[in-house]
C-alpha cells in the first residue's frame, strides 16, 4: 500500500469576544499562517514534528489526524507522519492550535482525496482539540474565524455560526506579543465566568457591529480576569489605535490600526510589534 501525501493550511484569529463566560463568542481572521504536511501510512501510529518548537506536546496533531482516519480512511491508514510550521506565536492567544487544527485536518483529509466540506473541516478540529484539552469552550469561534476568515461570531455550545461580516478594508492588525506564555492549564476559569454580564454586553456590541468597542470592552475585562497591567492596551489607544484588547486569555495584545497610522504606533512600542493584514476570507 503506498504512502499518501497531502497538505493543509490555515490562517489565524484574534478574539473580539471572548466565550468562556458566555458560551458565546467573536473573533476575526488575521493572515498569520499555519501550514501542515501529513503522510498516511498503514503502520499505526502519529509522528508529529512541530517546526522551532521540539518539545511542544503533539496530542491535538494526533487526535486530528486519528479523527479523519477513524471517519474517512475505512481503516487502510492508521498512522502518519505529520509536519507543521506556523507564524503563530505558541500560547500567546493568537489561536495557533485551531489553526493548527484546522491545517492538519484539511491536510489529513487532503491526502485521502476526500473533500470534506469547511464545517466538517471545523468540527473535527474542534472535537480534536476538546479531546486533546488544548481549549476551554471548544474555540468554535476561533477555528471559524480563521479557517473562514472575517469577523465570526459563534455559539460554541452549539459549534453555531450566529453572523459573519466582513471586516472593514484600511486596517492593519498590530500584536504585542510578550516573552511568557499562559497555557490553558494556567487560565482562571472561575475568575473568567464571573465576567458574564460584561461579556454579554460585548457580545451585544459585537453583534451590532461595533466590534471595536466590544474588542475593547473584552479586553479589559479579561485583562482583570488573568491580573494582567493593560499597559500595553492602554498606550495603544493613546497612540492612535482603533481598538485593542487582550486576544483570547493573553498574554498577547491585538490592536486594529488604521494604515496611516501604523508608523506612529511602532514609534510608540519599538520594534517588538506582530504586523498583520486582516484575512476576510471569500463573502458572496
């Protein structure tokens, strides 16, 4: 039986609303890129080889893998050998693993010539990534804003779509992202939860559009929640930013900025900001 080859790649996200409290949440697509290369073998088992990160643990890439063969494969393939490389910060909440995610299961799927559609693509994913406890809610709304690109909003109890609009042309995603990581492990969900009211006026917001002050909103109420400073944050606004907040359960910090206005915000920060284009994805 000969080896089959396929490859995958996804974008990444940043959180406009954060879901843990709610169950609901927002995020939109920026064009930080995950790409994945996976060979199917018929010998079990999952090699996995993430790129600069040797010691990083591999359980979502298998669960990912394992979950397309289980459904798809008809058994012929049990292992494979699979390979990932990423622009996406590790840890920061930038959502590298539902992008990662997203990547492997597309590639998985690639290599068995099967075309699976984009919400088969996310709930494998998403499956994958509960089971390998790398997410709290499930991160249907991450996986949805960066496979689908645009900003998303999803009911992740429900692994739903609620809306998806395009964001605005003339921005530039700018992303300070601090030398320590938090891992899910480390998250106060408690502490977290008991943001809901602010979170449901986030949502709110969200969903009448204004995803910059939601983006904000949320930020600072997560930013509270992990007993992060919000420095960062706040000097993005006095410089000129649209909006800023802290993405996901941090560290990192995503701010949208206006084109003209980039310069000034790396005079702000130095040379230590994430620079990235808005995905959108395709709208008909």
């Amino acid at each position: 039986m000969k080896e089959l080859k396929g490859f995958g790649s996804c974008k990444g996200a940043a959180t406009v609303v954060n879901a843990i409290a709610t169950g609901k949440g927002a995020a939109f697509g920026i064009h930080l890129e995950t790409k994945a290369y996976v060979t199917l073998r018929k010998e079990k088992g999952v090699d996995v080889t993430i790129d600069g990160h040797p010691s990083e643990e591999t359980l979502l890439a298998e669960r990912c893998v394992m979950n397309v063969l289980d459904e798809y494969s008809n058994r012929e393939y049990r292992g494979a050998d699979v390979k990932t490389f990423s622009e996406i910060p590790i840890s920061k909440g930038l959502k590298s693993s539902s992008s990662a995610a997203n990547a492997i299961v597309t590639a998985t799927l690639n290599a068995l010539s099967c075309n699976a559609d984009n919400t088969e693509i996310l709930l494998i994913g998403v499956k994958s990534a509960k089971e390998a406890k790398v997410t709290i809610t499930g991160a249907f709304d991450d996986a949805s804003a960066a496979l689908l690109g645009g900003l998303v909003i999803t009911d992740n109890t429900k692994n739903e779509i609620i809306k998806r609009i395009p964001m605005p042309e003339g921005l530039k995603v700018l992303i300070h992202v601090p030398d320590f990581s938090i891992r899910k492990s480390e998250v106060p969900i408690d502490r977290v939860k008991e943001c809901y009211k602010e979170s449901e006026i986030a949502l709110e917001l969200a969903l009448e559009g204004d995803f910059a002050k939601a983006m904000m909103m949320n930020g600072k109420t997560q930013e509270k929640a992990m007993n992060l400073s919000g420095e960062v944050s706040d000097m993005a606004m006095k410089c000129g930013a649209l909006s800023a907040g802290l993405s996901g359960t941090g560290p990192a910090t995503v701010m949208l900025v206006k084109e003209n206005d980039v310069e000034r915000l790396k005079k702000c920060f130095g040379d230590t900001l994430l620079i990235a284009d808005i995905y959108n994805g395709d709208f008909e």
